[in-house]
C-alpha cells in the first residue's frame, strides 16, 4: 500500500499525463445551434457574395445567401451572443427560404477555432454568413487557425458567402482589424499611422475582392474619412500600387455575381479607386491624398467590379489635403 507521500506523488504524475492525452478543444466554449433537418445534405449550390452594410435585416440580401444554397445547409457565424437570438435567426431564416437546415456557431475564444467539429461543420455548409459584432473577434479567434483554411475551401470551391457589418469589414484583400478599437474619421485623418489604425490582409481569398477594402454604416457613421486613409496606408505601405475600397450605407446591400456584376439594393453604395500614392502619410501629421476616383451607386442600379465601370449613377474625384476632405471634378451623372 503506497504512503501518503507515494500516493500524492502518485496523482500527481496521473493529473500532469491527463493534460497531455486530453486534448485542448475538450475546453472549447464554442455554442452550436442548428434548426431544420439535423442530417447533412450534399447541394449543388451557386456562388455569389452578399455585401450588406449593417443595420436592420435586409431580406432582399439573406435571400440572395438562401436561394445559392440550393436547399444546402446555411451556416451563420458570429461571436459572442444571446442563445435565443442566435435560434430566433435560424428559425427566421428556414421561414424565408426553403433549406435543409440553418445554424449558428457562436465564438466565445481563439481555442474554438482548433475544433475539428467546427471546420467539419464548415465544409458541410453549402451557405456561409458572418455576423455583425466586432471583426476584431474574428480576427483573433480565426486567422492561422482550421477556420480559416476551412472558409477559404468553402469560397474557392464556389459556394455563396456574405457578411453584414463587421462581417462584411473581413470580406475584402484588405480589412480593418479593428484590433484595439474602432476609430473614426477625424481622428484617423490626423494621424495616418496611429495606433488604432490596424490593417490585415488576405484574410479571406475572394477574387473579385482582390485588392479592395470594404466599410459599412458608410454614411450613417461618417466613415468616408477614415476609408480614405486605410486606402492610403495601403498604397504608402507598399501592399498594393492600386486599392479600390467598396463602401455599403446601413440598411443597404452589395450583391455581387460570379461575373462581376454587383447589384445594389436598399440604399447607395461607393465604389473608391486610387492608384496614386499619399503626397502625406506619415505619424502623427495629417494625411493628403489627391485623385481618388468615386463612383456613387444608388440604390436599384448595379457596377461592372471588374471593368470597374458602371452605366448609371454619379462619378467625380475627391481630395484629402491637410487632413481635410474636398470635393473634385464631377466626371457625369447618368
């Protein structure tokens, strides 16, 4: 019979090994919601990219998701949220389109993400949407992680994708990360390079979101400002000798076909092109920028993404001198 000592020893070395054999997702926090059939089905869905701006549902959009899932499995991912509101959106969304199921996982940590239950239920999805929030969660808990990679699968294997708000903020080769803070557009003009002023890229590979930067609440929030300087930083930190910016009021909805043609709905959106480096980038001083192309797209009417052309709505230039935003020549309105 082992001593006190022995015994204590004993469970010791017994709790060290369980560290070891359990593994980490044992600890996950992650909350799984699923309504509709609890079975996978294999669909063949169509692609397509739903850009929604934020604010109230727009079922126009979410629509769009559906209908591309081919009556697949919708996914929605989100990150820390009430249990009732994530099942009340699963139930919403089997009553607008017909589906084999809607669920929801919602984050709670980075670990989540090292769940091979959660990149399964990924690949089986034939419709993925993010959530609004705050990206920064999104970045954190996902980039470098299976969930990543799994989303990324998901969009090079054709299949619909969208986001609302800081959803839609990780849709585009460059994304405001949002890591520290939000940041608004006066602060952001005065210093270029401050601290709260936090760009990724490549976090999710869209190709007809190459080389752009997305935003929302556009005009709600005051937005233009700080868009301006995240495109100028990405010219002035050598990550693109070109960068369009694609910017979504709230309530309003980009939705954007496999050919290029993106479709506004509920309200306007701005499609932004600069390839002409910041003349004032730096720390601490106010940035000037000069010639950055705008196309204005109201709500009803639809923009060539690839030609980067469009056949009605208003286009003119703007000019950032100083920290200070001026309007340029107006080019048309059709």
């Amino acid at each position: 019979m082992l001593g006190l000592n022995a015994r204590s020893a004993f469970l010791c070395v017994c709790f060290v090994a369980l560290l070891f054999i359990v593994p980490p997702v044992a600890f996950a926090k992650y909350k799984y919601f699923r309504s509709g059939s609890a079975g996978d089905i294999v669909t063949k869905p169509q692609p397509g990219y739903a850009l929604m701006g934020g604010g109230s549902h727009l079922e126009t959009a979410w629509k769009f998701l559906c209908d591309r899932a081919n009556g697949g499995d919708f996914l929605i991912l989100r990150a820390n949220t009430e249990d009732d509101y994530a099942k009340k959106v699963n139930e919403e969304t089997l009553k607008i389109c017909p589906l084999n199921s809607a669920a929801t996982i919602v984050f709670d940590d980075r670990e989540d993400s090292d769940d091979p239950k959660i990149a399964e239920i990924i690949g089986q999805a034939e419709a993925i949407f993010f959530a609004g929030g705050d990206q920064s969660n999104y970045v954190r808990f996902w980039q470098d992680t299976p969930v990543q990679d799994a989303l990324n699968k998901h969009i090079a294997a054709g299949k619909p994708i969208g986001g609302s708000s800081a959803g839609l903020a990780i849709l585009g080769e460059f994304s405001f990360a949002s890591i520290i803070d939000t940041i608004h557009s006066p602060e952001a003009l005065a210093d270029p390079y401050g601290n709260k002023v936090t760009l990724i890229r490549e976090f999710l590979n869209i190709p007809l979101l190459a080389g752009t930067i997305t935003d929302t609440h556009f005009v709600k929030r005051d937005r233009l400002g700080r868009l301006l300087v995240f495109m100028a930083r990405i010219l002035n930190d050598g990550w693109s000798s070109r960068v369009r910016a694609i910017a979504v009021e709230e309530n309003a909805a980009v939705l954007l076909e496999p050919d290029g043609t993106a479709n506004v709905v509920g309200g306007p959106a701005y499609f932004y092109e600069v390839s002409r480096n910041p003349e004032v980038c730096k720390h601490k001083t106010p940035l000037t920028l000069k010639n950055v192309l705008v196309h204005l797209a109201p709500a009803g009417t639809s923009f060539d993404i690839k030609n980067w052309t469009a056949e009605k709505g208003e286009n003119y230039t703007l000019n950032v001198e100083n920290g200070k935003i001026s309007a340029g020549s107006r080019q048309g309105v059709y």
